[in-house]
C-alpha cells in the first residue's frame, strides 16, 4: 500500500472524536452525572467499531492500489476477528 | 516505542490506582487500541508502517492468541514464564549489537516462503503472549528487526498499528462478558489518546540508538518481570 492518506485521514477524525468524546464522558463521571455512565459505555462500543471499520478503510486502500490479495486479507482478518471474540465469548 | 503501553498500563492501574488485575488488564486492553490509533498515524504519515505485514501479523497473531487462551488452562505458564524472559534479554542484546548491513534471514524475495514463515512465526507469537499474558509487541520489534530485517523504525511503526487488532480482539471479549468497566476506562482512554500522539511524533524522530537502549530496558524490566513470576509460580 503506497497511497495510505484516507488510512491517515481516517485515523485522525477517529483520535479528534476520541479525544473530544472521552473528555466529555470523563467530566460527566467526575460530576457524578448519570450521562457518564451511559456516554462510557457507548464510547467503548463506538472505538470497537471504529477499529474494525480500520481495517475496511484499509481493504480499500489496497484495492485503490490494486492490491487485491491483501485487500482481501483486509477483511479476512476483520472477520477473524469477529470471529476470535464470538469463540472467546461463548467459551470465557 | 509501539509496545502498546499495557506494560506500563497494567501495573500503574493496580499500584497506584488500587485496581483489581481482573479489572485493569481490560481496561488497557480498550486504552491499547485507542493508543495504537492515535500513536500510529505519525509512523503512518512517514512510511514507517508495512501495512502489508500488518495484516499478516495481526491475522495469525489473532488466531494464535485465540490458540493461546485456550490451551493455557492445560500448560503450566510459569515454565514459559523464564524461558520467555531469557528469551527477551537475548532479542534485547541482540538489537542493540545488530548491525544494519546485515542481510535478514526472512525477506519478502523469497516468496511463498516469506509468506508462510512471517504467517507461521506471527502465529507462534501470538500464542506465547496469550500463555504469558503480554501483549505482542515486546516480541513483534525483535522478530521484524532481527528476523525481517526491518530497520527499527519501520519495526516499530508496523507494531504500533499492529497490536492494536490484536487488543481489539481480546476488548471485544472482556467488553461482551461485562469484564470491561467503561466509567474505569473513559479517563484512562482520554490520557492514551492524548498521550499517544504525543509519544507517536517524539518515536518518530527520536534516534535509532536511544530507540534501541530505551527498548532493552524495557525488554530487561519485563525479562526480569516474567522471570520473577515464572520462579513464584514453579
């Protein structure tokens, strides 16, 4: 993969809202506010999602520089994972 | 350095916040991959990151740690435990001496052969972190330095991005079976974001030799870590 900006464009927004979300969510449970809670858990969802996403913008990225065995790779590792934490899940 | 930072993550949580060991390694399980999306973009933006060896290392060493957490209720770790360390203060020695010239013993010319052996080494080290209970990246550096010849940077740049899918894996699990405590997790993640940019630009121009002496007191700690635990649990 030569061409990695939207990779890097897309890391950046997902830090920016990481950033300003998580900043939020920890002034709300310093204040004891019950929003805090429920913006908590929501944001661990929401960085789960983003790094699985990740890999989808990287499947493109290496699609775009027509590299098509690792963008399929790309997203075999996105389902292995998905895959790895069902098992880990039903088994824990 | 593009260790991820649960080795320092893990045991301030527990000294010096009080927490639980069962509450503080998924907590910095979550705050890893938040780190390893904002610490990686630096090594990103200067093509310091094999993206191609990312997804190689991280799709066996997701399998293997998989491997890893299941056999580890029938292998006794603490054997493991001090081979691993002797292991580390080797690799550690080893990167300091290594000179640049050198040619790897595993390059991509080799073809199906690099594949198979980067596939099947990624995998072996994702079971072992999983049996010692380390994250990858302490052993991904030294394999993608001594073994694949990538220069320090470049090993550490590839790292960074890659125990970031590794962490995510085992997050998803601890998050699902309620073992992740989010209110624990949101200022923890919020200074990881913060201080993993920060520690992204200085990894990027920060020379090669501070790098490696840095490396091998980290990898001398955790030798000396895992070799402790190992002799308690004999």
């Amino acid at each position: 993969m030569t061409d990695k900006s939207t990779l890097v464009k897309y890391q950046q927004i997902v830090w920016y809202f990481c950033l300003a979300y998580f900043l939020l969510a920890s002034v709300l449970l310093a204040m004891k506010n019950s929003s805090g809670y429920f913006l908590s858990h929501l944001g661990v969802k929401i960085v789960l999602a983003a790094t699985i996403s990740q890999l989808v913008v990287m499947s493109h990225e290496f699609r775009k520089t027509g590299n098509r065995k690792f963008a399929a790779l790309s997203l075999i590792l996105l389902l292995v994972i998905v895959a790895s934490s069902a098992i880990g899940s039903i088994l824990l | 350095m593009g260790l991820g930072g649960g080795v320092i993550m893990v045991p301030y949580m527990t000294i010096f916040l009080g927490m639980d060991i069962k509450d503080a390694v998924p907590v910095s399980m979550i705050a890893i991959v938040v780190g390893t999306l904002s610490s990686s973009t630096p090594y990103l933006k200067k093509s310091m990151v094999d993206t191609e060896q990312v997804v190689i290392i991280s799709l066996f060493m997701v399998i293997g740690s998989v491997i890893g957490s299941l056999v580890s209720s029938v292998i006794s770790s603490a054997v493991l435990q001090i081979i691993f360390s002797l292991v580390t203060v080797y690799a550690g020695v080893m990167m300091l001496v290594k000179k640049g010239s050198e040619k790897p013993p595993i390059h991509k010319d080799h073809g199906a052969r690099y594949y198979v052996l980067a596939g099947g080494i990624s995998l072996v080290v994702g079971v072992f972190a999983a049996l010692v209970g380390l994250g990858g990246g302490i052993f991904i550096i030294p394999i993608l330095y001594l073994l694949f010849g990538k220069s320090i940077d470049e090993a550490r740049g590839t790292s960074s991005l890659t125990i970031g899918f590794a962490a995510a894996a085992a997050a998803i699990v601890y998050f699902f079976n309620g073992q992740l405590d989010p209110t624990a997790a949101a200022p923890v993640i919020l200074g990881v974001a913060a201080g993993g940019t920060v520690g992204g630009h200085l990894g990027t121009g920060a020379r090669p030799i501070v790098v490696k002496i840095i490396f091998l007191v980290i990898m001398l700690y955790i030798a000396y870590k895992l070799g402790m635990e190992g002799f308690k649990n004999l």
